[in-house]
C-alpha cells in the first residue's frame, strides 16, 4: 500500500473512532485489493456484503491480521506508525 494511502487511514481511523459508540469503532481495517462479489459468495441476492463468505475467502489474509510480530504495514487503532 502506498505511504500516502496509509497515512490518510490512520488519520482516518484516528478521527472516526473517538466520534462514534463501541459498535462502530474500528481497530484492525482490512483493505481488499478487489470489491467483494457475486462470484465468490461474497455478495448475497440483495446485494449486501456476506461478511462471513468474505472472511472464508480471505482467511489467508484475515490471519496476516492478528499474527505477531504484526506485519510493517499494519494499521491498528491508536498507533502513530505502521506497526502493532
């Protein structure tokens, strides 16, 4: 991911979380390099988002998530930087 990119979703998610209730709050963003779809299960018949189809399909890089020592271009909540 770009530098640039990376720091505009930080600094998003640095303004978005102290605006908004728990239910709303986010801590690890995940990116996708192509839109969910129709294809994989992704998109359900009234065109909303399966979540638990995308998080099939995307294991791989759900894990990359949670693995420590985190990745260098992971963004998580309350970190100035690139890391966990």
């Amino acid at each position: 991911m770009p530098e640039v990119v990376h720091r505009a979703l930080v600094q998003a998610l640095a303004d978005h979380n102290p605006a908004v209730g728990s239910a709303a709050r986010m801590k690890l963003p995940m990116v996708m390099a192509r839109f969910a779809g129709p294809d994989g299960g992704e998109v359900i018949d009234k065109g909303y988002v399966g979540q638990r189809q995308v998080l099939i399909n995307q294991w791989t890089f759900v894990e990359l998530r949670y693995d420590r020592p985190a990745a260098a271009d992971l963004i998580v909540a309350g970190t100035a930087g690139r890391t966990a």
